[in-house]
C-alpha cells in the first residue's frame, strides 16, 4: 500500500514539476510586455519618464534579471506562497486576486461535475435497459457529448437570457447589492451561477449516459453475467452487479476529462463574465499580465492534480484487483 502510494506521489511530483515550468515558460514566449502595456495605460507623454518607469517597473516584477534567474525566483516565490504582484491591478498580490475568484469557479466545478456524473450514469444504466430508452436517450447523448462548452453557453445565454429574459447573462451577483449573508443577495448569486452552471452540467451529461450505456453492455455479455443467469439469478441482481462493475471504468474516466471539464468550465465563464478563473485568464491576457495568467494556471494545475490522486486513491478502496495488485507487488 505504501509503495504503491510513494510511486504515486513520485509520479505526481515530477508532473508538477513539468506542468509548473511549462506555465512559467508560456507566458514569457507570448509577444508583448507586460510593464509597458500597464504603462500605456497612463498616456505617459514624456519619454525620458517613461523609460525610467519602465525600468523601476521591471526591477519590481524581476523582469530586468536573466530569463534563468527569474525561472529560479519564481520557484523560490512558489515555495514561500509568494506567486508575485498582478501587473492588471498592480500593487495587489496575485494570490489575492485568484483567492477572490477561486469560489466562484469552485462553486460552478463541484455541483456540475459531480451531479452530471452521478446524473449521466444513471441515465446510461436506464438506457441499457430497453430499447426505447436506448433509442431515445443514445441519439441525445451523442449531440451532448459533442457539443462545445462555449457554444451552449452561448445558446442558452441568448435563449434563457436575452430574448426569455428569465435569468441574467453576466456577472455573478447583482452589482446593486451589498454583498453579504441574506436572502436577496443569495437568490441574485444563485440566478447568475444557473446559467453557466447549466450550461456545463448539460454538456457533460451526455458523455457519462454513453460511457455507462455503453459499460453496462458489456457487462451483460460478460461470463459471469451469464453464469448468474444461467444458476437462475434474478435479473435485478444481475443488473446490480453490472452496475458496480461498470462504474469503475467510469471513475477512471472522470480522472482522464477532468482537464477538459476545467477547460471547459474557464470557457463558459467567459462566455458569462461570471468572475471565476475563467475571466481571470481573459483579462490577463488582455492586459499581459504574467504573473497572474502563470498563478491562475497553477491553481488548476494544482486542483487536476489533487482531484486525480483522490480518485487514485478511491478506486484503491473500491477496486478489489487494485489491492490483490499492490499485496503481490509487495510480497
């Protein structure tokens, strides 16, 4: 058990690794600089002030040291919780900023992936059952599973938003309120996260009811299926156990489309302006701001990772071959 869980982590910290250096190199190869597009902002006229500005500019956000240097700092930053100052809305610490939007983007991730999930499989499980549920459910999970994040949320911002005005299409909470703990201000965050919430719980759906229909199939024509049936087992346990064994790989799946599921949930924010992450990357983008776009890209690299070694260890506690697996490794 433990070794099987060292090499895990191993694995996992050599990807961390990876994946930090990766996101420390993007943003430094993108054109543009980050000093002097906070600078514009100003309509510095004189250039001598300008000059001297970008200089002290650059010395506080290290850019005036060799690319090697900054790699090494920003390691040692990373190390101490320190992940820099944003460009955008400069003196205030990156971390702060992503902190601000990290409850949102949550609060949008946990319920659509883990409803869509539990949601999909079941429908996937009533569809293996007849064909009129096969026929009906199948041909919708397939235009489901294939339609883009952004292209939904468009729709149903257009449809649901604009032209049935039934919920709003921006933002995540009415910027007439207070924010605080009462009724209001939680019904006006609660119609601005439908949306977007919708949006990602739909899409996703469709890929878990074929997955599960498609397992359960199989699990049905499998030999144990069918020596149950054959020592006159009821079809309803058969079922049962067709059931539990199909969730494995369906677990396994959720691991794998875990990044595309975040990619898709940083989409459909943009698409709603809903103040997440998501909005986050557009504007630092927008504003070329380093720091902040590197520090973003580190939560949810972080967050995937996390999210990966839990469902690791789950399926070490659900999986019986995974633990006959790990006693013959260590025997």
């Amino acid at each position: 058990m433990w070794r099987y869980m060292g090499r895990k982590l191993l694995v996992y910290a050599l990807t961390f690794a990876v994946a930090v250096t990766i996101n420390w190199m993007i943003p430094r190869f993108m054109p543009g600089d980050p000093v002097r597009s906070m600078l514009n902002r100003g309509s510095i006229s004189d250039p001598g002030a300008l000059e001297r500005m970008t200089a002290y500019y650059e010395e506080v956000f290290g850019l005036d040291a060799p690319l090697h240097e900054q790699y090494l700092n920003f390691w040692s930053g990373l190390l101490r919780g320190d992940l820099g100052i944003s460009v955008m809305l400069y003196p205030e610490p990156v971390v702060d900023v992503i902190l601000r939007a990290v409850p949102y983007t949550l609060a949008l991730l946990i319920p659509a992936i883990v409803l869509s999930w539990i949601v999909g499989n079941r429908f996937g499980a009533f569809a293996a059952r007849s064909k009129v549920l096969d026929n009906s459910i199948l041909p919708i999970g397939y235009v489901l599973t294939a339609t883009p994040y952004m292209w939904l949320a468009l729709l149903m911002a257009w449809s649901l938003g604009i032209v049935a005005g039934i919920f709003p299409t921006a933002g995540g909470h009415s910027y007439a309120l207070t924010p605080g703990m009462n009724a209001e201000f939680l019904a006006s965050l609660v119609t601005h996260w439908f949306l977007p919430f919708l949006s990602m719980f739909v899409v996703a759906l469709g890929g878990w009811a074929i997955g599960m229909r498609n397992m359960i199939i199989y699990e049905l024509e499998a030999d144990y299926a069918t020596y149950l049936r054959t020592l006159g087992a009821p079809r309803k346990l058969v079922r049962r156990y067709a059931y539990r064994n199909a969730l494995l790989p369906q677990i396994t799946g959720l691991a794998v489309q875990l990044g595309t599921i975040i990619t898709g949930a940083l989409l459909t924010e943009i698409v709603f302006n809903y103040p997440g992450l998501g909005t986050l990357v557009l504007d630092s983008l927008n504003n070329r701001d380093f720091f902040l776009l590197q520090g973003v890209f580190l939560f949810v690299v972080i967050g995937v990772l996390v999210a990966n070694f839990v469902i690791d260890l789950v399926y070490v506690f659900i999986d019986p071959r995974t633990r006959v697996q790990m006693t013959g490794a260590s025997s």
